[in-house]
C-alpha cells in the first residue's frame, strides 16, 4: 500500500502535533510553608478547606487571578532545584488552592513564587530542606 505526498504530509504534521503536545504544563517557581495556615484568603477559618491529605497550597500574583483561583487545583511536579538530587524524581501532587501568598499568615519560605506549597505537598515532590525549586503546573 503506498500513500500520497498529501497524506504524508499530514501524518507527519500530527506526529510532530502530537511530539510537542507531551508537555502540557506551565513552569514557575515553588515554596513552602508551614503552619498556622489559617485564617485563608479563600475561606477565613473555615477548618473545611483543607483536604484531608493536607494537599494544599496557596496562589502567588501569577495565579491568583484575583481570588478566582480559590478552589482550583493543580498538578505540580518538581522539575529542578540549586541543588541536585532535591526533586524526588517521577512525583507530583494536586493541591487545592486555600490562600493567597502575599498576604499569608505564615510566610513563604521565599517570596514572589508562583504556588506556595503546604510543607506535605513539598515534601512530596523534593527534599524538604530546599527553599525554592522549580516547577511544572497544571490546571486540573
């Protein structure tokens, strides 16, 4: 069976298509903090906004949306760090947005990053020593 330069043409445009649409994430940068995490941006005290897998995160200026993120969550997954071996390698987790990080009662173990991370959505996907890494994230 033979094909057409046409239908070559377009097998190889859907082939590269489908190449560069393995990544499907946007990269920023993450931190962490630790309690206490309440009151929130999102939900003040509400005790109910936190998943019980203690998943959570809170969103920086680039996310925040202007608190339309509150509830959203993400898959983030650790992709490279100052030091080597931080990210735990083939890891992520998806956080529920609960605050906003600027005005956080505990501050972020680094300003200006795009998610803050709840100190077990960290340790998760890298050592827990690190200040700040480098992200992949996505809506979900």
């Amino acid at each position: 069976m033979t094909i057409s330069h046409s239908q070559f043409i377009v097998f190889l445009s859907l082939t590269i298509f489908s190449f560069f649409n393995l990544c499907h994430g946007d990269v920023g940068i993450a931190a962490q903090y630790a309690p206490p995490y309440t009151p929130t941006a999102c939900y003040e005290s509400d005790p109910t906004q936190f998943p019980t897998s203690n998943l959570f995160a809170a969103a920086g200026d680039g996310i925040w949306d202007n608190g339309a993120s509150c509830g959203r969550q993400y898959l983030v997954s650790c992709i490279s760090a100052t030091e080597a071996g931080t990210c735990n390698p083939d890891q992520a987790v998806r956080v529920k947005i609960v605050d906003y990080a600027p005005n956080a009662l505990s501050q972020p173990s680094s300003a200006g990053a795009t998610i803050v991370l709840s100190q077990t959505a960290f340790e998760t996907i890298a050592n827990p020593s690190a200040i700040v890494i480098n992200i992949e994230f996505q809506q979900v």
